[in-house]
C-alpha cells in the first residue's frame, strides 16, 4: 500500500512537471461553422440547361419583404477569410507546411479582398430587396437570383464559363423570365457566391490548420520525449489520449506525417492511434487518402474560384444582359427592325421603361415587351407611317410611357 502511495505521489510530480515542460495544446478561439463546400454533381453545359429548366419549376416567389441578408454575410465572410489568410501566414512564417488550397488562397488574398470591396460596392443597402425573393427551399428568403447563383457554382465546383452559364439561364427563362434588374443582378450574385464558396473553403483550412498544429505539438512532445527519457513515453501518450484529440484526418495525417519512419519509439503513439481509429473502424492509412482527397478537392474549388472571380472581370454584361432579356428579344420584333439599330444606351432605356411599367401595374416585363410590340403592329398596319417613326412612338420619351402605359391599363 505504501509502495503504491509513494508511485502516485511521484507520478503526480512527474505529471507537472512534464506539463511546464510541455503544455497541453487547447484550441484558441472558437471556430467559424463548417459548411460544405459549394460543390454539387459536376454539370456539362447540356445538363446544367435541363437542371435549369429543373430548377425554375421549384422556385417560387416569396410576397413578403423580406430584410438584406447579403451584405451582412459579406461582412462575415469577409472576416472568416481574414482568419484564414491570418493563420495561414502565421504557419508559413513557421516553416509549417500549407495544404495547396492554402497556398491558393494566400497567393491570391489582394484579388480576394479586391472582388470584396467590388462587391460591397455594387450592392448598395436595400439594393437586393427589390429583387423577387424564394418562399421556400435552402435560400428562402434570399434573391432568386443569389440561388440560381449558387446553383451555377454548385455544379461547377467554383467554375464559372460564358457558355454554360448562357444555357442555364436561357433554359431557366423557358420557364420563368427573369426580370431586367435580376440580369443586371447576376455578375454581383456570381460574386457573392463564389467569395461564399471561398469562405467555405476558408474555414475548413482553418480547422485543418488548427488540427495540424495540435498534431505538430503532440509530436514534437512525444519526439523529445523519446530522445530524452524514453520511459516516460507512455505517460505522454496517456496524456494525449485524455486529452481527446480530434478524430479528424487533418491530425491524423499530420501526426503520421511526423511519426512513421522516426524509429521503434515512436511507433508506440503510431499503434495507439491504430487501435484509437479502430473504434471508428479506421485506419491511419484511410484516413491520410482521405486527407490528400479531401485537400485535392479544396484545391480545385480555390483555384476554381479564384478563376471565376478573373472571369467576371473581363465578361461583357452589357451583351450578355442583352442576350438573355426576353424583353429585348421581344423589342427586336418591331416593325423595321429599328429598335437592333439602335445603339445600347436607347435599347437600355426601352427595356428600362418596360421594368418601370410592369414594376407600377404589377405586370410581368414580358407582357408589357408584348403590348408594346402588339402596338406597334398595329399602328404600322393602320397606319402610313415609315418604319422609323412607328419603331420610336413606342418609349422614346416619358410622355411616350405614359402613353402606352395608358393603352395597356396601368396608371402611371
């Protein structure tokens, strides 16, 4: 009994001292939620149109006003992305080794932050409550637009290209016509959602890195330890397994990184994380081809994304929001084919007096395209006017409007 006293006693003194000598690594800070990343079934150009056509019939408009939500999700992804490129530096200036996604994301943290500042900019406040907002689903509450967004970066993995994104959006509006302010809105909503899948990324590095860094303490600790009074081995292995480390394959890979090869010592702590995983039916080596998948993946969104951003950049909107209106499809009807003559500025004024009808008389833009363009025929039909003057007595001026808003019922 006196012997056992005298064991507990020396061992509760061993026990400080090896904790002054190597403090138990804790957590610093809590961490930001772990979403998945943006990253659905991978879309070639033909499937992402039926998935468009798909997803037009699931949405429904919410009537309800709903508050901004955008701009105080920037705000923190903005943080969350600042943490990362923080903790990432702080390792790199440690010679610690970072995962490609990181490198990708430090590299680029000036265009990153750049695309931010964009942002915040073309989305004044309130600017996203004048779009249609979802009823229901995972964005409910959110823009219409925001969600075709995210849909767009889903099945891209953060790839954004002209072609594929023209056909998902043409076949969206096969179903349900966006409206003029939605397709002005899309650049801005790419832009959200890929700093959203950025974000996601980031805060996956950010556990990983904290995960790798206990593991870099732990085996430093049992690494001294070993060559400094190997017997006391076990006691520091006991005091990792209390502890509970992470069952996570960013420490496990990292700690078997440091260990496998480092001699007969240390494949003691190497077999206790075997049998520790075997309760998860794991493996050491399951868990690091997880890891080097799951850091491939990352990888691929990062670089993905930080492409798309580029490609928003040098896009021409101002053609594609032509492109995809069918209310400037419709407005190319007119008699003489006047109004594709025009230059962009007065097609952009046309198809703006149109937003401003529909918004007053609660109609769908399309319709009052349609109106206006049935007016048109009919006074060329009635008419001997040339093509010129029949084209410009549609909205050439706001006393214009007011007239065919008049003549299609809506009070101006």
């Amino acid at each position: 009994m006196e012997t056992r006293k005298t064991f507990l006693r020396w061992w509760r003194r061993f026990r400080r001292t090896l904790a002054g000598r190597f403090p138990t690594p804790e957590p610093a800070g809590e961490l930001p939620p772990r979403e998945q990343p943006l990253r659905a079934q991978l879309f070639s150009a033909e499937h992402m149109e039926r998935h468009g056509r798909q997803l037009a019939h699931s949405h429904s408009i919410s009537p309800v006003q709903n508050p901004d939500r955008l701009l105080d999700r920037l705000s923190d992804n903005q943080q969350v992305l600042d943490r990362a490129c923080s903790l990432l530096t702080t390792a790199a200036q440690a010679n610690r080794g970072l995962t490609p996604a990181g490198e990708w994301l430090l590299d680029n943290i000036y265009l990153i932050e750049e695309q931010i500042a964009i942002a915040r900019r073309h989305l004044p406040p309130n600017y996203s409550r004048e779009l249609p907002r979802l009823q229901k689903g995972p964005s409910s509450g959110l823009p219409r637009v925001y969600d075709i967004a995210l849909n767009a970066i889903s099945h891209g993995d953060g790839r954004v290209d002209a072609e594929s994104l023209s056909r998902f959006l043409a076949a969206y509006q096969e179903v349900t016509p966006l409206k003029l302010g939605e397709l002005w809105a899309i650049p801005i909503m790419l832009r959200l959602a890929l700093i959203e899948n950025l974000r996601r990324v980031g805060a996956r590095l950010i556990g990983d890195r904290r995960n790798q860094d206990l593991a870099d303490q732990w085996a430093d600790q049992l690494t001294e330890v070993a060559e400094s009074d190997p017997k006391s081995l076990v006691l520091v292995i006991a005091d990792m397994a209390r502890s509970q480390p992470p069952v996570a394959s960013s420490f496990v890979a990292e700690f078997a990184r440091r260990l496998q090869g480092q001699g007969a010592a240390l494949a003691l702590p190497l077999r206790w994380v075997d049998q520790w995983l075997a309760d998860s039916d794991q493996t050491i080596e399951q868990m690091v081809q997880i890891e080097n998948q799951q850091q491939a993946a990352e990888q691929v969104s990062v670089s993905s994304s930080i492409g798309s951003l580029r490609f928003l950049a040098t896009m021409d909107w101002r053609e594609f929001v032509e492109t995809m209106s069918v209310v400037d499809r419709t407005l190319r009807e007119d008699p003489g084919g006047t109004y594709g003559q025009m230059d962009f500025a007065t097609r952009d004024r046309y198809r703006h007096i149109a937003e401003q009808i529909a918004r007053r008389g609660g109609l769908e833009e399309i319709t009052v395209a349609e109106k206006a363009l049935k007016l048109a025929r009919d006074r060329a039909a009635a008419t001997d006017v040339d093509d010129i003057a029949v084209s410009q007595c549609w909205f050439v001026a706001d006393a214009s409007m007011v007239q065919v808003a008049t003549e299609i019922g809506v009070t101006s």
